[in-house]
C-alpha cells in the first residue's frame, strides 16, 4: 500500500508497520473509500493496545474520547436493562466502535469489554480533529461512512412506543 | 508501600536530583522536537522509517544551518564585534548623557537630590559587572552554551526518533480505565502545545525579518544584530517589544548623523510593527486558541526572569501556558467525570 507511493529507490526506508496498518484500515467500514494516501496520514495517528478478556474498554456514561477499531479479538457491546446486561453486538477484525466520539463529546451509551484477548488501535477525538482540519477530504469520507453506520443501527433498532409524557400544565387564571 | 517500591522510588528520586542539571536541556529538546514534528509526521504519512525520516530531517537542518551561517553569519560576526568593540565608548557615551541629566535635574529641582543616585558610571559598571564579567564567567557562559548546543538537537534527535516507541510501551502497561481519560487528555495537551509552540517561533521569525529588513531599510546600524534580538525578544510579552525598540533606539541615538529623524523611524518602524503582529502574524501563527491572562503573562516573565536570567523569561510563557492548558484540561475533564457520577448514583452529592 504506503511503500508503492515511494520511489523505487526509496523503498529500503518504508515503515512495514505502518503499512499494514493502513491496509489494514481500509477494510474497517469507517474509513472504507479514502485514498490511499490519506489512509497512511490517518495510520501513524492510532495507538495500538492490548486487552485481556473481561476487561472494559469503556463504560456506558463515561465521556467518549476516542474511536476503537478491533485488529484482533472479539468485542462486546452491552447496554445495561433492568432485566440485566443486554448483548447488543460482538464485534470482530476491522469493525470500529465508540465512533460517535468522534462527533461530539456526550457519554457512551453502551459499554464495550472484550471477549477474547483483543488488539484494538484507538484513535483519539483531538488527533482526528488536527488531522481534518488540513483534510477536508477525510472528514467528508468518514462522516460519510458515520452516517451510513448510524442508517443502519436505526433500522436495525425496533419502533420504541415513546411515551409522550405529562401534558404541559396549563397557566390558570391569575 | 511495600520496602521494594519504595527503595525504587527513592533511587528514582536520588537520580532526578543528581540528573537535575539535564532539565533544562531536555525541555530545550521537547519544544525543538515539537517545532520539528510536523516534518516527521509527513514522513509517517508516507510509511517511512522514523529513523530515516529523523536523520534526513536532521540532514536538511545542518544544510539549512550552513546556507543560513554561510549568507548571515559573517554579517552577524561583523556586527557583534564592532558592538563588543564599541560597547564601552557606548557605555561611556550614556554614562556621560545620564550623569548631564541627573546633574540638571539636581539643579532644577534641590528638593529631589536626596532621591537621586550617588556616583555616576552607571551603565559602565553594569556592562563590566553584569554583561561581559570576568574573563573566566564568560570562558563558563560560552561553555555552558556549547554544551546546551550539542545536548539539545542531540535529545531531540532521540525524542523525535523514539517518542513514538516509547508512548507505545506506556500505552500496553496502562490500565484500560485510563486509555480514554488521561491518554485524551495528554492529547489534546500535546495538541496545543505543539501548535503554541510552533506559533511562537513562526511569530519571532516573522518579527525578527521585518525588524531587521526595516532597520536596514531606515539605515540603522546592526539591522542582523537588533533583528535577532528583536525576534528572540518578542517571546517575552510586553517587555519583549519595548526592549528591542529601546535597543534600537539607543543606537540610534549613539550614532553620529542619525539625530532626531532616526528615532522617529524606530518608533514607527517598532509600532508598525507591534500592530501587524497583533492584528496579522499572531492571529495567523498562534490563533485564538491560547489565551493567558495578562496578569499571568507579567507573572510568568517576573517568575522566569527570577529563576532562570534572560533564558527563563524566553520560556516563561510556553511554559505558562502548557500548565494553564494542562489545569484547564484535568478540570474539565474532572468537571465530566463528576456529571457522570451525578447520573449514575442521582442521590449522592459529587463536589
């Protein structure tokens, strides 16, 4: 991927990791569609960590400030019901998760932990923001693929009967 | 605390305090580092080993350092010994103007003599003391600044090449309750501070080139010499500006044939450019996005001044502001943390 923008003569100084990590990248449905060559400004920006099974990546309510994308492992996402801790996804290989962190900083509204030992790169909302600032053209791709996501978690979502709620007092007479 | 940890911290703490010489160099190092991360950062978009991309940055620096030395040097050489030259006949040129001055207040004014001070010299005495000192301060001066001159590129050769490995392994031994707390918070902190920091140089490169153009184009003597000083000045807020005018100034003044016209040029050279500074450079380099209050701003310059001479009033502000973002930051962050509680136990009281 990276090393075929170099010239022939430069290849002895590609970076392997960060080739792969920008191949790997372009499989992950949030970044589907960049160029190549955004994809490998937007590697080098990811951290890279380890997870044991059972640990939490993030808690529903804890403020969302970086977006996950699974390398290895599995990954679940729960919400907490009153009938107890409810299965949302498992998440595998190149799917991301905690992207809305990207958009705004409101609290998770789910928890993530993992399920088997897991790789995850992790991208913070501040590195994403510098990053988008000198690239319109990435900010257009991943908001892009953002809102494909979100079409889909919606339909996937049952029609909630919302309860409208108390009528608005009205004022009486002075 | 268990003795194994604690013998570790103490062995820690004694090797802070015997490295304690190296923090200076090494924080010269860091803000080196991040005027030249942008530059690594483009070599990571395009895959290229950090090492590589390091040492060809470093390449290009010396080429650029030689090309610089090569065009100015010789007339930054040439100015500073004729200002080393002439410095005491200068000195002695204010001396002789202020005691003028002291002695005509005296007589116009008996009341303030008690006020005024003793003995005359003043600048000759302050210039021997506090400037050029004793042969062997300036030998130790000159050798404390060679030795920040190859410590400083050589720690941030090793910052620039490694910092990435190193933020890798604390990132595998951090607790993941952390990953999204105080890794964001380090950066967003790194953010500003690269950008603040960056700003600052580009604004004194900036002031310091028009400084110099404009003493050269209004035929002040030393244009190299007061441009630098004028761009190193401008770092220091308030005070930074107001010297290096008044530097200009007073050669102005010393200057045969300059007379009243040559000030009047500084002056306006100096306000012109203070407002083009304020209204174009600063909003381009730096932005909005720091803000030190102006109190903090003269309190920071006393602090730095106070510590650390000339050099700790240059870095007063960064230094300043990377603690106001970081206090500003950990209570936001704080401030979140607390909300969320509040939701989660709606009865307790989060302070």
């Amino acid at each position: 991927m990276s090393e075929q923008h170099l010239p022939r003569w430069l290849v002895w100084a590609a970076d392997p990791e960060q080739a792969r990590r920008a191949r790997f990248l372009a499989r992950s449905p949030l970044f589907v569609g960049l160029p190549r060559r955004l994809l490998a400004r937007l590697a080098p920006r990811f951290f890279e960590k380890t997870y044991r099974p059972g640990e939490i990546v993030f808690q529903e309510g804890d403020p969302g400030r970086a977006l996950f994308v699974v390398v290895e492992g599995a990954v679940e996402i729960t919400q907490a019901t009153t009938q107890g801790e409810y299965v949302l996804r498992t998440l595998g290989p190149a799917d991301a998760f905690g992207e809305l962190a990207l958009i705004d900083d409101s609290p998770r509204s789910a928890t993530a932990r993992v399920a088997t030992p897991a790789r995850l790169l992790i991208l913070y909302k501040s590195d994403f923001d510098a990053l988008m600032d000198g690239n319109a053209r990435i900010a257009v791709v991943v908001m892009r693929n953002l809102s494909r996501l979100l079409a889909v978690y919606a339909r996937r979502v049952p029609v909630l009967a919302i309860d409208p709620g108390p009528p608005p007092e009205t004022p009486g007479p002075p | 605390m268990k003795p194994g940890r604690l013998l570790a911290w103490g062995g820690l703490a004694a090797l802070a305090w015997l490295a304690r010489g190296l923090v200076l160099p090494v924080f010269l190092a860091a803000m080196l580092a991040y005027l030249l991360s942008p530059a690594v950062a483009w070599a990571d978009a395009l895959a290229i080993r950090r090492s590589v991309a390091v040492g060809a940055l470093y390449a290009v620096l010396i080429a650029v350092l030689v090309v610089a030395g090569f065009l100015l040097g010789p007339g930054l050489l040439a100015e500073t010994s004729a200002v080393m030259d002439r410095l005491p006949g200068l000195a002695q040129q204010i001396d002789v103007g202020l005691d003028a001055a002291v002695r005509e207040l005296a007589e116009s004014a008996p009341a303030l003599r008690r006020l005024l001070p003793e003995g005359g010299d003043w600048v000759q005495r302050f210039v021997l003391n506090r400037g050029l000192g004793e042969p062997s301060d300036l030998f130790e001066h000159m050798g404390h600044l060679f030795l920040l001159a190859i410590l400083v590129p050589f720690f941030s050769f090793f910052l620039l090449r490694d910092i990435h490995r190193l933020s890798a392994v604390i990132m595998e031994r951090l607790p993941p309750q952390h990953v999204e707390t105080s890794v964001a918070v380090w950066r967003e902190l790194n953010g500003i501070v690269g950008r603040y920091i960056r700003g600052v140089a580009l604004d004194s490169l900036a002031v310091g080139g028009l400084a110099a153009l404009g003493l050269w184009a209004a035929r002040v003597p030393y244009p190299l010499l007061l441009g630098a000083f004028a761009g190193l000045a401008n770092v220091v807020p308030f005070v930074g500006p107001l010297l290096s005018a008044a530097a200009a100034g007073l050669v102005v003044v010393l200057t045969p044939g300059q007379g009243l016209a040559g000030v009047g040029r500084v002056v306006l050279l100096f306000l012109t450019l203070k407002i083009l500074d304020d209204t174009i450079i600063q909003p381009f380099a730096i932005g909005r996005s720091v803000h030190l209050h102006p109190a903090l701003l003269l309190g920071s310059v006393v602090v730095g001044n106070h510590a650390l001479g000339v050099l700790g009033m240059i870095i007063a502000v960064p230094v300043a502001t990377v603690l106001q973002e970081t206090a500003r930051l950990l209570l936001e962050h704080r401030r979140v943390l607390a909300r969320r509680d509040l939701r989660r136990h709606p009865g307790r009281l989060v302070v």
